[in-house]
C-alpha cells in the first residue's frame, strides 16, 4: 500500500461539562486527529495526547513537531503496512501516542481497502461490550451524588471515581453508603498519592471497590506492589504500562492484579492487543481506557474491548457521557452496552462540516 498523503488536525470539542482529575481540569476535548491517504482508501485516528504534559511526557505541540518533522516524513517514505509503518517508526525514540494514532490511521485505510473489520482483525469476539463511566471531582458531595445518580439511572454497570488526597475516603464512603454494596464501584488515583499514602489508601479495602487504579507515580512499582500485598482490592496499573514487556514485569512484581490498557499510551493498537494477550496468558484481566476520544477513537476502543480478556467494563461510554455533538454518529448506551461497528475499519465516517467547525489547525503532507 502506497501512502500518498497525511493530514494532521488539532481539533477542539466542546465537553458538556469540564471533567476533573486529581492532575488537570478540561472544559473541551483538545486534541490531535490524523488521517492518512492512501492509494486504495483513506483511514483515521485519534492522537491521544493533552495540551500539557501531565499524565505522560507526552503534549499537543511536542507531538505535532514530532509528526510533522519526524514521524509524517518516514510513513511517507515508501510503502507501507501497520506493522511495516510501526516497526519504522520505532526508530524514534519515544512519541508512543503519535505513533498509535499513525499507525491506526494507517490501519484504518488498510481494513476499509480489504473490507474487513477492526474487531474481526484484532480478534475481537464481542459484538457489544460493557461500558462504565468515569466521574470527576466535583466541589460538594451532594454534587458528586446527583451526578452519580444520573448515571446508574441512565444503565451504566460500573461507575469510577477520580480521588485524590483530600478528596478521596469521603466521597467514597458516600457513594457507597447511597448505592450500596451492589454498586460495582473502583477508584483511580492519576498517580497523585505517595509511599507515605500507603496506610491511608490501604483503607479503602473496607468499601468492597472493583479495583484501585494507579494511586502512585507511574514509575513507584515498589509502592503498587506493597500495597496490593495488604488489601484484598486488586490494585490496577494504567500510567505504569506502556508496553507488553512492562506489563509483565509489573504483573510479575506484584505490583498489579489488573491492567488498564490506553493504545495511545502503549504505542498502538498491535501493542495493545500483545498486551492482552500476555495478561491473559498471565490469568491478569484487563479494561479498556479512556481519554476522552473522540468517535473516532471510540469506534477503535469498543473493537479493542471485544477481545475476550477484557473482563471488566471499559472507560468508553456512550457520546453523550462528554459530547453534545462529534465529529462522528453518536454511539448510544443499551442495557449497559455499546455496539461494536462492524463495518471495514473502525467502523465509521467523520462529518467532515463539523470536523471543519471544530479545527483550529491543520497540516497536510
């Protein structure tokens, strides 16, 4: 396949409400897409990366250097597959979330040329997987509660909540208290807590949560494992995995007995999918996350979310959860669930009018 063009966007969709987590607040999804041309179809992808370097090393303006003088330049160089393209690039350091969203472009074209699915090409055996939403830090906990309210109510199976020091025992113990124990309810830290934090957060055992995500620094291991050792609560790893290799090591320190896979932060989606498969030949289930993408990354994630050792539901959920309006046809939420696209590639189209009033910036190689 012949790459012939690439367009990169900076685009910004205006969230319903602004969503906040122990390390940032957004008011709108501000962020990269890519699209590749090909010489049989075209393809697209988000490119998951924030305006700040907060989560990861990883920020808009860094990474749209990194496409256009670096990464751009080598997929145009000469034919080109997904994997051919992935294992190119890797002679760059660094820059995962950019390689993913090329390479899923890229993919994107390949499987719309040859008509088959995203799902049906990773080995996805679902054709509707459980979704779950994710809360953010609100001011008040009567706020928290009415926002969590409107979410069971609306069918969501599982409800998260971001926490942090300050903000973290109270709200749990309030939702909990006002949903009770049949709530499937976990917890995600963004990494915001200490080894000094270790007793306080070992505390959050007794609230019968699905799991603790990530509530030390991406790179405290020794801390995760401590903990996971103390508490009955699987302790789930996200920030810390960024590769099929660092998932194992993780897994076989103890640090982890769940993990949170991101394709923007592994690399790719062929790295997410070597990620499950070595969870899953580790007896270590995993969950799709979220970050806040568009319908585009939405359609890729539910087909990486069909595969069969994601056990828990997945930080997807429905278009309505952020977006009045995408760039893409809404995906609605049924009985808990979202459909997986069946059709060639990720499975949908973007409105290129919308996709035009919501750019503010825009290359094309």
């Amino acid at each position: 396949m012949i790459v012939e063009a690439v367009e990169i966007r900076v685009v910004d969709i205006p969230l319903k409400q602004p969503f906040r987590t122990s390390q940032s607040i957004q008011h709108s999804r501000r962020a990269l897409l890519a699209r590749v041309i090909t010489d049989a179809a075209e393809g697209w992808a988000d490119v998951n990366v924030e305006d700040e370097p907060i989560f990861g090393h990883e920020f808009l303006s860094a990474t749209w250097a990194a496409l256009e003088e670096l990464l751009v330049p080598q997929l145009l160089a000469g034919p080109a597959s997904a994997p051919l393209a992935a294992a190119r690039m890797s002679r760059v350091v660094g820059h995962p979330a950019a390689k993913a969203g090329l390479e899923m472009a890229l993919l994107d074209a390949e499987l719309r040329a040859s008509g088959m699915s995203l799902r049906r090409y990773l080995g996805g055996t679902r054709d509707r997987v459980p979704v779950g939403v994710s809360v953010g830090i609100t001011d008040t906990l009567a706020e928290l509660l009415t926002t969590v309210t409107e979410y069971v109510d609306e069918g969501y199976p599982r409800i998260k909540l971001k926490v942090q020091p300050g903000w973290d025992r109270e709200p749990i113990a309030a939702v909990r208290a006002e949903f009770g124990a049949e709530l499937a309810l976990q917890v995600d830290g963004n990494g915001a807590y200490s080894s000094a934090d270790l007793l306080h957060v070992s505390g959050w055992d007794e609230f019968g949560l699905e799991m603790i995500e990530q509530p030390f620094p991406a790179h405290d291991l020794l801390s995760h494992a401590r903990l996971d050792a103390r508490i009955s609560t699987p302790v789930c790893l996200d920030e810390s995995i960024g590769s099929a290799t660092e998932a194992a090591a993780a897994i076989a320190s103890g640090a982890c007995r769940v993990v949170n896979i991101k394709p923007g932060r592994v690399g790719g989606y062929l790295e997410a999918r070597r990620i499950h498969d070595v969870c899953d030949a580790l007896s270590v289930p995993v969950w799709c996350g979220g970050m806040l993408e568009s319908g585009v990354g939405r359609a890729a994630n539910l087909a990486l979310a069909s595969l069969p050792n994601f056990r828990f539901p997945g930080d997807i959920s429905a278009t309505s959860r952020y977006f009045a309006e995408d760039i893409c046809p809404p995906f609605v939420l049924h009985d808990g669930m979202l459909d997986v696209p069946d059709k060639p590639g990720i499975g949908v189209d973007v409105d290129p009018d919308v996709l035009d009033r919501f750019t503010s910036r825009r290359l094309l190689q």
